[in-house]
C-alpha cells in the first residue's frame, strides 16, 4: 500500500461457537483485525498442536485481505456472535 504500513499476513482463528475456522488475514496490524472483525481471535504464534503442513495449507487456500472483504470477512454485525 503506498503512503501507508505494510501488511503482514496474520493467522486467524475464527470464534464460529462450535469450532474455531482457521484464515490468515493481509492487514496493517492485529489490532485492525480485531477492530474490524472481533469475532476473529489474532494468533502470534501457532499452536504447538497445528503442524507446519496444516498452516501452509491455510495460508494456500484460506488467505484474506482486510480491504478486499470476502464471505468469510463480511459477516453482517447482526449476524455476529
């Protein structure tokens, strides 16, 4: 983004009630994360449970950025747990 902080690409967990959803999110930071969207939990170090497969794979097939909003991201307010 020019002008502006560069994004990091952030592991996300996703509070869905059940089970968490696991993204990576482009953004400025985790607190834009979680101002945006607080039901996302923002993770600063993978769980020691989740192998380093299972991340590649999120990030290969479930990477978002915070201004280009997706279904995944764009989850009405009143929708929101």
């Amino acid at each position: 983004m020019v002008g502006g902080p560069a994004k990091r690409n952030f592991l996300v967990e996703y509070d869905c009630g059940i089970r968490g959803l696991w993204a990576c999110t482009w953004a400025e930071s985790g607190a834009r994360i979680k101002r945006e969207h607080p039901e996302s939990k923002v993770i600063h170090d993978a769980p020691p449970r989740m192998a380093r497969e299972t991340r590649a794979r999120i990030k290969k097939t479930s990477t978002f950025d915070i201004d280009a909003p997706t279904v995944w991201l764009s989850i009405p307010d009143e929708e929101r747990p």
